[in-house]
C-alpha cells in the first residue's frame, strides 16, 4: 500500500488518537469500536511504511515520522473541511483560525471575543471546541488547534513537558472567588473569612482524573464534604441558587451567574490565584489567528472585575 492510498477516515482517525492520547479515548471521541481504531491505526502505519505512534504505558506519543503525517494530515483535513463549507454555500471567509477553550472560558469571555469579532472581521470564520486544560495542549500539539485558552493555577508550571515549549501569554491573572447560595449566611457581608468554610457542603467536578475535587476551596484541612458532583459550570451555579452547597468559580462568571447566586471573594488565607492563558505553537502567527488573538485579550480585560469594595 502506498501512503496515497490511505482515506480520509484514517487520518481522522490517526489525528483523534494523536489528541486524546489513547486508542480508547479516540474511540469513544469519533464513535467507532476500540478494534476499528487500531484497524485505521494499521493501516497508516503500513502505508507510512513507518511506525507513527510511540505505544507507552500511559499512552501514545507521536514519533518524528508521526508528527511528519501529522502536520500533513491536518492540512489535508482542514482543506476538505473549507471544501465542504464553501459547497454548502456558506460565504467566502477571510480566514479561518480553529479555537479552543477550557469550559468557563466559555461563559463569558468566548462570546465576548466572537460577538466583537463579528462585528470587525465578518469574514473570519472561528471553530472549535470545549475541552479540558490537558485535551487542549494535545490539540495544539497534534496541529488541529491554532489556539487555546488554558487554565492554570500555582505553582504555574508549563502546561506540558513537550519541547519546544509552547507560547504562552497571561491574559489575567485573579484570584478564585466562591459562589454562595444568596440565602446562606455565608452571603450577607462582602467576602466570606475562610475558616467559615469548614463544615460547608460542596459541589464538585469529576470524581475522579483531572478534575477531582474542582469546585471545593484548594486547601482545607478537613475531608470536604461533596453533595453534589456536575462537570458544567452552569450546572454548578443552578445547584448553588437552589442551596444544594458552594462552588469554587473564576470571578469572570460572576456575569453568568442566575439569580439566588452572590460571588464572594475569600479573605483570611493565601490568596487563591488562577491565571488564563492563550496557548500556540512556537512559529509565526497567520494574520486571522493573530486578529482572534488579540479580540480574546480585550475581551479578558472587559470582563476583569472591579476589586470588591473595603
């Protein structure tokens, strides 16, 4: 078999696995069986006449010969996307930069960026997804994302370990607020002291991974008591309205949250601080990735908070 003849659904295939890291990860991403993955993952291979996946045991990792299809791979797929796009007669765009975002990201800093953008570049077509910090650094990686927003928190270590390093630029940099039902006493003054915290109920994210114990204030010296486990952050805020516990929050969702919500700075221990990031590979920026670049950062200075009040 010559690398011509590989299909398109193998490379879709071949990039899924690249991003997510894991045979299973790709399955369960594209909707296919475990066996089918590994099949298309063959098949590459033996048309590459190379091995593309480093198999380890906590994963896969491109090989020099796999970043090679890889980097092809996403202009081919990219190019068939444009295709399809311009034969459903959408408009011609003057660009198009693919875009990702951590989720809270995507409350009120996203579709403050885009709804500018709308109106100073109509032309410019922005896709992309929702995903974890550590999804979307795969994503850079595998050459299917142009941008991420990412999350980090101390001690602000890089994202990855991967060389060479990516280009990382600090948006804001705010401390973490809590959301506190409106009717608990916790919400009648203007911060809430953090040794009140002790003995609260909490609504968490995952159980389990990346995302265990999101949402309960990092470092309390007792066994947090979790009522509620949701990986939405609008999920989150509702079980907070209705009085089901507290959540940790970026203070950029203060403008998201429902009513019966207050977001409360906490006083009385180190200050919790969480930074947002615009991610990229290290090589020049196409002009489109370079205007959405800089729409992402006036909107994160838009939607920085004013300090509450003494």
């Amino acid at each position: 078999m010559e690398f011509t003849d590989v299909s398109l659904t193998a490379l879709r295939v071949f990039r899924a696995v690249a991003e997510q890291r894991t045979f299973t990860a790709a399955a369960a991403a594209l909707g296919y069986t475990q066996s089918a993955v590994s099949r298309q993952i063959a098949a590459i291979e033996r048309a590459a006449g190379a091995e593309l996946l480093e198999r380890r045991r906590d994963g896969v990792r491109l090989t020099p010969a796999g970043r090679v299809v890889m980097r092809r791979a996403t202009i081919v797929l990219d190019e068939i996307g444009a295709t399809a796009r311009e034969l459903s007669g959408l408009p011609g765009q003057s660009g198009t930069v693919r875009l990702g975002w951590f989720p809270s990201a995507g409350a009120v800093l996203l579709p403050q960026a885009l709804a500018a953008l709308r109106r100073t570049d109509p032309g410019l077509h922005v896709v992309g997804r929702e995903g974890s910090t550590p999804a979307l650094v795969r994503a850079l990686r595998a050459g299917s994302l142009d941008l991420a927003l990412l999350a980090s928190a101390p001690p602000f270590r890089p994202p990855d370990a991967e060389s060479p390093a990516l280009a990382l630029q600090t948006l804001t940099e705010r401390a973490l607020c809590l959301a506190v039902p409106a009717a608990h006493p916790l919400a009648r003054g203007d911060f809430v002291d953090v040794a009140d915290l002790r003995g609260q109920r909490w609504i968490a994210g995952s159980s389990s991974g990346e995302d265990r114990l999101m949402g309960v204030w990092p470092g309390l010296d007792e066994r947090p008591e979790i009522a509620h486990t949701a990986r939405d952050w609008l999920a989150k805020l509702h079980l907070v309205a209705a009085g089901c516990g507290l959540t940790t929050v970026p203070p950029s969702l203060a403008a998201a949250a429902p009513p019966g919500v207050r977001i409360l700075p906490v006083r009385g221990g180190p200050q919790e601080q969480r930074r947002l990031l615009l991610a990229r590979l290290p090589h020049p920026s196409a002009e489109p990735v370079i205007r959405v670049a800089a729409a992402l950062r006036a909107a994160a200075l838009d939607t920085t908070p004013s300090p509450p009040a003494s």
